[in-house]
C-alpha cells in the first residue's frame, strides 16, 4: 500500500505490503462450510441450492474480512483519517476478523444454518 499524495518527485516514499493469510480467511471458512453442507442430510438439490448461496455468502464474508484489514491499515498512510474512537472500533474490528479461526467458523456455521436449513426441518419433517 502506498499513498501517492505522500510520494517525493522520484516516485518514492512510505509503502507497506498487506500480508494476508489466504488459508485462514478463505480456504478455512469455505471448506468448512462445504463439509457441514455436502454432509447434512436433506436431498441432492436442496444440497446444491444450499451450497450456491453459501458459496456466495462465504465471499461476502471474506470481502468483508479484506476490507475490515484494509481499511484499518490506511490509517498507517493517512489514506483514511479516524477519529481515535474510530481507530480503536477499526483495531478491534480487525483483531476480531483476522483471530485464528474462530471468526471463520462461527461465520460458516451460521451461513451453513441460514442457508440449509428451513422452518419444516426444525419441525422434523425434512
């Protein structure tokens, strides 16, 4: 990341790269979500209905995730100015997000629930 604003006359000034673990914030959310789904038992097609939309529901989640990171590190080359209760919601923010796993499974979890599951199953009747 660099703000070009900030850049001296020979193109050089104060960048940082963003080091994301493309493991723990896509693969683990999404595997995960891939096996509670392909592993309940309800039929074939409401399987892959259920995979669609929860495929999608997981990017959003890992959008989210990446622009929580981004938005909190732009702070550190004033592309974004926070107010400090502002800077201390984006900290928190991304601590949470980016915690080993557990965000990501809790996040699978429940799009796996919201996205599997309707009112007639809890009633028994799959």
């Amino acid at each position: 990341m660099a703000n070009r604003d900030l850049l001296d006359h020979e193109s050089r000034g104060r960048t940082f790269t963003l080091a994301v673990d493309a493991w723990q914030m896509g693969w683990v959310p999404t595997a995960f979500f891939l096996s509670l789904t392909l592993a309940t038992p309800i039929p074939w097609r409401r399987r892959l209905w259920a995979v669609f939309w929860g495929l999608l529901w997981i990017h959003v989640f890992i959008l989210l995730t990446l622009g929580i990171f981004i938005w909190n590190e732009s702070t550190r080359l004033s592309l974004v100015t926070l107010t400090p209760f502002w800077k201390e919601m984006a900290d928190r923010l991304e601590e949470l997000a980016l915690a080993p796993v557990g965000p990501s499974f809790f996040a699978a979890a429940l799009i796996w629930i919201l996205v599997t599951f309707r009112r007639q199953d809890l009633a028994g009747k799959l």
